[in-house]
C-alpha cells in the first residue's frame, strides 16, 4: 500500500538522510530543511524504515 510521508519543518535538523534514503521523494530546501515532493508516495513499509531512521524525528505518515 503507498502512503504518503510528511516532514515536520520545525523538527527538521537537516541532516539529509531522508534525501540520501529517498531522493525522488525528499529534498532539502535552501535553508536546509527537507520537504517532499509533491504526489510522491512509499510503501508503508518503506515510510516506518524512513521514520526510524530520520535523526530528528520529523517524518511521519501523513494522514489521508
């Protein structure tokens, strides 16, 4: 099942990792912060390996 991932800009660190792990769905804007693409989709499983592995916690699911 695809889902959609979100990143909290306030929590954003901007580390990269997400865009090293993902780079057709994150990017990191001017100021460092990542955002995602827009329509762009993961699995479920995929989003759970991303939110774990985000150092700062700001990626979460998104709610439908």
């Amino acid at each position: 099942m695809a889902v959609r991932v979100q990143v909290n800009a306030e929590v954003c660190m901007g580390i990269g990792q997400c865009e090293m792990l993902e780079p057709d769905v994150f990017e990191l804007d001017d100021d460092g912060i990542a955002h995602v693409a827009e329509g762009a989709t993961v699995t479920e499983e995929r989003a759970q390996e991303l939110i774990a592995r985000c150092p700062s916690g700001a990626i979460t699911i998104a709610s439908p």
